[in-house]
C-alpha cells in the first residue's frame, strides 16, 4: 500500500482557498473546517489536510482496484502537529500519514512499509528525468523506464524482463514532484 501527494505551497497560498467557505464546506468534513478555520494559519492548515486525503486517497485506490473518483469529504481527517503525521479515515479502514511540511511544500505519504522517498524541485526538468535521477540515485537500474498507469490511472514500472511491475506513486503540484515505492524484495 503506498500514497503519496505534494502541494507547492506558493501557488496553494496564492489561491487563498481558507477563505473560500463554499469550498471548505464542499471539501472538508465538520471537524476540519472547524480545524482549519482556528487555526492560526488556515491555508497551512487546509492544504495540510488536503494533502493527507490525496495520500490516503491513492493508496485506497490502489489497494481496492477503483476507478478514479475522489469525494473527499468522505475521507476524515486529524492531523497531530506535533508528530507531523496524522490519520486519515475511509469508512472503517484507516491509513497512517506522515506529513513534511517545509516552507516550499507539504510533502504527505501513507504506506505499509519502508519506502524511497524524494520530493524534486523539478523547475524545467521533465517528470521522466527526474524518475530516471530518483531510481539512480536509489539504486534501481532499469535500461529504459517507462511509467505505466492501469485502467483506473494507477501508476507503476514494468520491470525489463519480468512480468512483474514496480509499485509508485507520484505526485506533482507546481514546481514540484514527488515520487514513492515501496521496497520490496523480488
């Protein structure tokens, strides 16, 4: 099980969505608009919560095979500050987040293991460089990678002479990419 999601914190600031209460309303449930509206930074604190449903939201999808569809009002969150993480609730399954929060972004991330992990400023590099520098960097040889998404958009790496493909998952916000797999032995 792995999710992931990035938020670049310039262009989510610029939006100023923690004054929109129609889109609070429509997004978050009682107890994160209530969060969220004390908070003594709203916008950290919206995007912050968004991030950890986009996370949980992949990972859920991923795990039960559905086709693309978020209501994330579904998706209850509590995020402890302290701790940098929080969970994040889909009915009666849970998933636990870890949240970077820098001053450039929030970096959110679910899974059932270790993981690589790297968030990029990408810039003006292409999403295919900088998997290409993520699995070098980490190890992972591949002659030619090649980003595969199945019939619901979920991605994964077919591994060269092998049925088998590489679970990752990705996200990009802005100026920034983020990318997680999970280490697994073949």
């Amino acid at each position: 099980m792995i999710g992931n999601d990035i938020i670049d914190l310039k262009i989510a600031r610029a939006e100023g969505k923690s004054d929109n209460i129609r889109f609070i309303d429509k997004v978050f449930t009682e107890f994160e608009r209530s969060l969220i509206l004390n908070s003594q930074d709203p916008e950290l604190h919206l995007w912050i919560l968004w991030s950890m449903k986009e996370a949980a939201y992949k990972a859920h999808q991923r795990i039960y095979d559905l086709p693309r569809k978020l209501n994330p009002r579904t998706f209850g969150c509590k995020y402890i500050h302290q701790e940098n993480s929080g969970k994040v609730s889909i009915g009666s399954i849970e998933y636990s987040i870890d949240v970077l929060t820098t001053s450039e972004y929030i970096h959110s991330i679910t899974s059932s293991g270790a993981l690589l992990q790297m968030a990029f400023f990408n810039g003006q590099t292409s999403r295919s460089e900088l998997l290409a520098r993520f699995l070098s960097i980490n190890s992972i040889e591949m002659d030619e990678i090649k980003l595969y998404k199945d019939f619901n958009g979920v991605p994964s790496i077919p591994l060269k002479n092998s049925p088998k493909k590489l679970p990752i998952s990705l996200s990009h916000h802005g100026n920034f990419t983020a990318f997680a797999i999970p280490l697994i032995n073949s």
